[in-house]
C-alpha cells in the first residue's frame, strides 16, 4: 500500500511539475528584486513626441518615483506583476522542458541534447503560452502603472489615486470593446517575447553545455549568474523596439488617445516610430529595461537551476 505522505513529494518531482514550481518561484523573485527598474522603464516608453518628458534618465526616474510617491511608488504594481509573472514564468519554464523532453523522445540521440533550432523552437512555444495565458494582467499593470504616474498629459498635473485591479479591468471590458479589449496589443507583445524568450533560453543552454564540454563547473552560482545576464542582455538589445510598441499598444487607447499612439497595425507603427523618433525613440527607456532584464534573468536562471535540481534531489 503506498504511503500517503510520498504522495504529495512525487507529485514534486515529476520534472514537468518542479519546472513550474521552480520557473514560478523564481520569476516572482527575479522580478520582485528589479522591480523599480521595470516600472521607470514603462514611464521612459510612455513618453511619446506629445508629452512633456517629465522623466529623464531611468536612475532620475525612480528618484522621481520615489519623490512623488514614497518607496511604495517603487513597487507600485509589484503584487500584480508577480501574480503574473508567476504562471507567466512556470508555463514558460515548463513548455520548454515538455517541448525538449518530447523532441528527444520523438528523435533520441546519445547525447541527450538540443540542437540550436530544435531549443529556438521548444522555447518559443513557451514563450507564446506563457503570453497567451497571462497577458491581460500584463496589460492591466501597465495601465496601473501610467495611472498612478505624474504624466501631465494623463493626469492633468494632479497625482491620481492609484487605481484598482479589478476596477482597472472592468474600465477596459466596458469602455474599450469587451474581453478581448483585454488582449489589445498582444500581437506586437508575442512578436517581441517570443523571439526574446528564443535568444534568452536557447543562448542560457548553449552557454550551460558549452561550460560542460570545458569540464568546467556550471553548478557556480557566478557562471549561471553570467549566462543569464549574458542571455538576456543580447535578447534584450535585439528585440527592444518591439518591447516599446508592446507597452504603447496596451496604453494606446486610454485618455482619449492623448498619449500619441494610434496605429494601424505593427508595421506601420513600427515605421511611424523610427520616423518620428529615430533610432532613439525607438529605443527609449532601453538603459532602464537592460537594468531591470539582466539582473531579473540572471536572478530567475540562478533560482530556476538551483531550486529544480533541489527538488529532483529530493
């Protein structure tokens, strides 16, 4: 008869399940620890042609935070987000293994690896799930985060009370088109994710097998450190435009469309943008984003590695 206490502890270690408990735990602490980075990031891609640059410089911009609403403007939207980012980051972690563990099931081979197209494809299928699953909390934070901001286009001068979750989303469903106003901008947020979370993951595994074929020791905190931020500073630099147009997609149709940004489609904002702004708008706020990524994924890989390895050992 089999113990009843074992049970709950196979459960655990069932790879596909202590990928998602460990790819969980370790996006809600990742982005936990950067998350003043990630909201001054949002306020540095908010700042269209039209608006009056209230922000400048992602270190004056928390300072700002901070000044106008105390140390809990540094993590104003944090709860949220590490609601989100905790299945956001679990399925992500968890496709991808399932993904790998299914193409090497498909097609064996005796060293039990990956090659680089087979991890682009497992970890992009990750990617667009883990978007797909939780993208309206990803819209509704940074809503909340433009709302609670000292943007006098959006609030006339004034510091506006911070705004609820559900009041956020219901605002959305009945003033913008229903439910699927809630995932208004997911396609330009897929089309920069998914390419991310390829670079970022495929670049990790390499680095990772690449430090196994040298004998060197990758269970160091500080290689899996540097391979993480490593990673996802290189994905982070190649797909930043399409991060901006996310984040102005999701905020596009609030006040009216005073914040500037009304596009047609991906392309064209994609052309609007660098025709407008230039190179530098295009990536503005990208200081602020690689400050908050490459701790966040270094962090997260660091936790990810060592907390899934604990469990399998247990």
């Amino acid at each position: 008869m089999p113990d009843p206490q074992s049970q709950p502890l196979a459960w655990l270690k069932d790879p596909s399940n202590a990928s998602l408990i460990a790819g969980g735990v370790a996006g809600a602490v990742s982005r936990t620890v950067v998350s003043p980075f990630e909201r001054a990031k949002i306020l540095l891609q908010l700042q269209g042609p039209g608006s009056n640059q209230a922000y400048n410089g992602m270190f004056a911009t928390i300072f700002k935070m901070y000044s106008d609403e105390g140390w809990r403007g540094l993590f104003r939207g944090n709860t949220l987000n590490c609601i989100r980012i905790f299945p956001y980051s679990a399925i992500q972690f968890a496709v991808f293994e399932n993904c790998k563990n299914t193409i090497l099931a498909k097609w064996p081979r005796p060293s039990h690896e990956l090659t680089s197209a087979e991890r682009v494809v497992a970890s992009s299928m990750g990617g667009f799930l883990s978007v797909l699953a939780t993208y309206p909390l990803d819209l509704i934070r940074a809503r909340i985060s433009v709302r609670t901001a000292s943007l006098a286009k959006l609030d006339k001068g004034k510091l506006m009370k911070p705004p609820g979750v559900w009041a956020t989303a219901r605002e959305v469903v009945v003033n913008e088109g229903g439910v699927l106003a809630l995932y208004r901008g997911m396609v330009p947020t897929s089309l920069g994710v998914v390419p991310y979370v390829a670079i970022n993951f495929t670049l990790y595994e390499k680095l990772r097998e690449s430090m196994s074929q040298s004998s060197r020791d990758f269970s160091n905190p500080g290689w899996k450190l540097a391979a993480g931020a490593f990673s996802s500073f290189v994905g982070g630099v190649l797909i930043y435009p399409l991060d901006v147009l996310r984040k102005r997609y999701q905020v596009s149709s609030m006040a009216g469309g005073e914040l500037g940004f009304q596009y047609r489609s991906v392309g064209a904002a994609l052309v609007a943008m660098f025709r407008d702004e230039g190179f530098t708008g295009a990536y503005k706020g990208l200081t602020a984003n690689l400050y908050k990524i490459v701790p966040s994924m270094a962090v997260s890989w660091l936790v990810y590695d060592t907390l899934r390895d604990s469990i399998e050992r247990l």
